[in-house]
C-alpha cells in the first residue's frame, strides 16, 4: 500500500481534519486577542471610573472642606486681636472695679471719722457695717493678701470705736494712708 492508497482508504473526516487543524489554530489565537482586547477594555473602563468617582469623592469632600478651613482661618485672625484686647479690657474692668470699692471704703472710712468725731453712735455703727460688708467683697488679684490685712487693720478701729474714740479717730487715720496707698498701686 501507497501513501495515496492509504490516504483514499481514510474516511475523508480524518483527512480534512488535518488540514483543517491548520486554520483551527487561527481560530482560537484569534479568538484569545479579542478576548484580551475585551478584558483590558474593561478594565481600562473600570480604572477610568474608578479614577473618575474618587476625583469626585475627593473633589466635593476637598473643596468644601478646604474653603471651610480658609474661612475658618480668617476668623480666626480676625478674632485673635480682639481676644487680647478683651483680655486686656477685662484686667482694666477688675482694677476698676477694685478701685471703686477702695473709693467706696475710703468714702466710709471719711463718714465714719466724722461720725466718731461727732459721737454718733448709730452713725459710727452704721458706717462700721458698711466698711465690714465692703473689705469682705474686696478682692485685689494683684494683692490677694491684702484684704485680710485691712480687714484686721479695721478690727483696731472697730474695737477702738466704743471705748476710746480719739484712738478709733488714729488707727482710722493709719487705715486711710493704707487705702490710698493702695488706690496709688492699682493704677
């Protein structure tokens, strides 16, 4: 038998099938570009939306955020300068306000001196509980002791007063120079 004999003998399937394995080939090779084309397609796609949803993610976060923060920041330097001053308007508001109750004391310390050198009893009581009432509500943040001190300054006036005038009239005296001592060392 012949290569031709044996090749008529074959059922023709099996002859075209090895030509045919030939363009089958092509086929399948073909069909893996497209398939790889299809793939890298998609994703490129889900890249470019991907890419697309964070700059949009990061666009309306950021922006709002970030003009939020300049905002927030000129505030900010505009309040700064105003704090100090308020910070300064406030020490300014509490020697003043000391300085009104040592005026307020002084200006009893002077009624009281009137009263004892007129011998008022209910007068010299009087004033006596006012400048009480007054040096308890001192306060002195420049001088946190000394409130305690004029107060027993004053308990020398005070015990003075019903006995020995002329001695409650001196340690009133001394009383006085220490209240406008102090009014000189709060300005």
């Amino acid at each position: 038998m012949n290569a031709n004999e044996t090749k008529n003998n074959m059922p023709e399937d099996l002859t075209k099938g090895n030509g045919a394995e030939k363009p089958s080939m092509g086929k399948e090779s073909k069909q893996k570009k497209p398939f790889l084309q299809s793939t890298f397609k998609k994703i490129g796609f889900a890249f470019l939306f991907l890419f697309i949803g964070v700059l949009i993610v990061v666009l309306s976060l950021y922006l709002p955020t970030a003009s939020g923060y300049k905002k927030a920041q000129t505030e900010l330097d505009r309040l700064i300068p105003l704090e100090t001053e308020y910070i300064a308007l406030q020490d300014d508001y509490q020697t003043s306000r000391t300085q009104a109750y040592v005026y307020k004391i002084l200006s009893n310390t002077n009624l009281l001196q009137i009263a004892l050198e007129d011998n008022k009893s209910s007068r010299i009581n009087q004033y006596i509980r006012y400048i009480e009432e007054d040096l308890n509500d001192l306060s002195i943040p420049k001088f946190p002791d000394l409130p305690a001190e004029l107060s027993v300054q004053f308990s020398k006036v005070k015990s003075h007063a019903v006995d020995d005038r002329l001695k409650a009239i001196d340690e009133l005296r001394v009383f006085n120079n220490d209240l406008l001592l102090l009014i000189d060392n709060l300005e």
